[in-house]
C-alpha cells in the first residue's frame, strides 16, 4: 500500500483550509513505529486547531506515542503550509483504520471541523514461523560455571573487616566499663587506707543535716554501712555479711580497744532500733552515734604504714 494525500473538500470557498494526512509508511511489523503526518494549507489569518491524542482513533488497537510541536513547511505571501507529526505504533497484526484526521478551523465568524476526505489505513503485520521446517527447543538450563576466589573476595574481605571492628568495640567497652585505659597495661590502683576512706564519708554524711534530723533509717543505715566497709578492711572480717553481735563479738577476737568496742555495741543497738523496731531517736542521741563512728574510726586506723615510710626515708 503506498502512501497518499487527503484533501478535504472545501465548504465555503476556494480559501478553505485544505487538510491532507499521510502515514510513512503505512505498513510496520507488531511494534514498530510509523509517523501520522498531518499538513493544512491555510491563509494566514485563519486559525486551525490540530487534533490531540486522544482524537485519533485505531479501534483501539493503535497507540499514539509521541506528537511533534506545530511546524511551518512553507509560507507564500498570506499563505502557509502547517504540518504536525504523530508517532504511533501497535502490537495486534491487521488492517486499522485511522479514521478521518479532525482540524478546528475558524475564521472571523466561522467555526467548523474539516476532515481528509477518506480514512487513513495502517497495516500491522507479524513475523511468520514455519513450524515444519524450525524445530522448537526447550530453554537451557544455565551453564555451570565453578566459583573464582575474586568474585567472593570483596565478601569476604568485607567480613574480616566487620569482625575487627566488632572486636575493636568489644575491646573499647570492656576496658571502658572496668575503667581501664583503651590501650596500654592497666595502672596499678593504689588504695586509699580504710580509715581515709571512711573518715570522708563520715564527713560526707554529716553535713547532710536533714538526713541526722528527721530520715533516721537512712541516716543510720549509712553511718553502719560505711563502718562495716571501714571493719572489713582494717580487720579482713566480712563485717557486710554480719549481725551487728557478730561484728562486735569478732572486734573483740581482733584485740580492739575495748572502750571504742562498747561504745561501738551501743551504737549498733540503737541503729538496729531504728531500723528494725521504727525507733526515733532524739537529735542528740544522732549526734552521738555519729562521734562514736568517728572515734572509734579515728582511734583503731593502722599508722604502720606511715612509720614505715620513715623507717625507708632513714
């Protein structure tokens, strides 16, 4: 089939518009494109109004792709010749029609439709296969093909870096939550004597005046803690797993001085009132239970140590 020009017969006159359609080619394979060509020669001064997509038609077995802005071919004087290009395509094999192209026309007080003359054909065609003579084979299965060291090598360089840093941040918490140094051996702890230790504390709680005044659970649960931990050390007794009779039976087996011990006996009583019975002392009897920790703190710490040091310095 070869391609032809449509003109649109004129309505009103010689100076109508003339419409002319054409498909190149006019014949494609299922899914091959072809160009719709629309072209009107016109005045000037007329005003036409190309078809939009939707306005072709195909039986709906033609699909419009793409359209081409207006372009101008020629101009002669009041005359011009306006052309628009359209891509189609289909994928259904047959003989389609293409209709008859619309153009709006006006001018001044004419508004009409003008069409080519006879509609355009489009034919889709599609590959043919002699079964006879072309033997159809199953799909084959996929090539077996052995595993290179460099197609995994990225995966498992990529896995031993993951494991050092996994073992880099183990390491970092580690040494971070036994309060070490990241890197390097750990620096001997030198331990402060147990009675520095305590005698801070003791200074620590009383200057916590509410708590001597009016929380006297709390108040005596920590002056007993902190002379349990100062027993512990300066005695090697675990005077935190103790009964407060235990404790005082086992300063006596030490040799502790025996007024501080008595002292300390009391003191244990009353704190054990408090805290088991709901006992509520007078602010007196706080004041004295906390001069009777200290003292006996201040009266049993070793001082070995510092005659030691004189004793090195000589």
């Amino acid at each position: 089939m070869t391609a032809a020009f449509f003109a649109a017969a004129p309505i009103f006159g010689q100076d109508m518009p003339q419409v002319r359609a054409r498909i190149e080619p006019d014949s494609i394979c299922i899914g091959d494109r072809a160009t719709l060509r629309v072209t009107v020669d016109k005045d000037a001064m007329q005003v036409v109004d190309f078809p939009v997509l939707n306005q072709l038609q195909g039986g709906g077995s033609i699909e419009v792709l793409s359209e081409e802005p207006v372009d101008t071919l020629s101009r002669t004087g009041r005359r011009m010749v306006l052309e628009k290009r359209y891509s189609i395509t289909s994928f259904d094999e047959g003989i389609y029609s293409m209709g008859k192209v619309p153009v709006m026309y006006a001018d001044k007080n004419i508004v009409d439709t003008l069409r080519s003359r006879d509609s355009l054909l489009l034919k889709v065609t599609t590959f043919q296969i002699d079964t006879t003579k072309q033997q159809i084979y199953d799909i084959k299965p996929p090539l077996a093909v052995p595993l290179r060291f460099g197609e995994i090598s990225g995966y498992v360089l990529g896995g031993v870096l993951a494991l050092v840093v996994l073992a880099a941040l183990i390491w970092v918490i580690y040494r971070f939550s036994k309060k070490l140094p990241i890197i390097g051996p750990a620096r001997p702890r030198t331990l402060e004597p147990a009675h520095i230790v305590a005698l801070r504390a003791l200074d620590r709680l009383y200057n916590q005046k509410s708590l001597i005044a009016e929380k006297h659970k709390a108040y005596y649960t920590q002056l007993t803690d902190i002379l349990r931990e100062y027993i512990g050390r300066r005695y090697g007794i675990t005077a935190q797993e103790m009964t407060s009779a235990e404790i005082i039976a086992a300063l006596r087996g030490e040799q502790a001085p025996e007024r501080n011990v008595e002292q300390l006996n009391g003191m244990f009583k009353v704190a054990d009132l408090v805290k088991f019975a709901k006992f509520a002392p007078d602010l007196d009897v706080n004041e004295q239970s906390f001069l009777t920790a200290y003292h006996f703190v201040d009266d049993t710490k070793q001082v070995e140590l510092q005659s030691d040091k004189k004793d090195d310095a000589q």
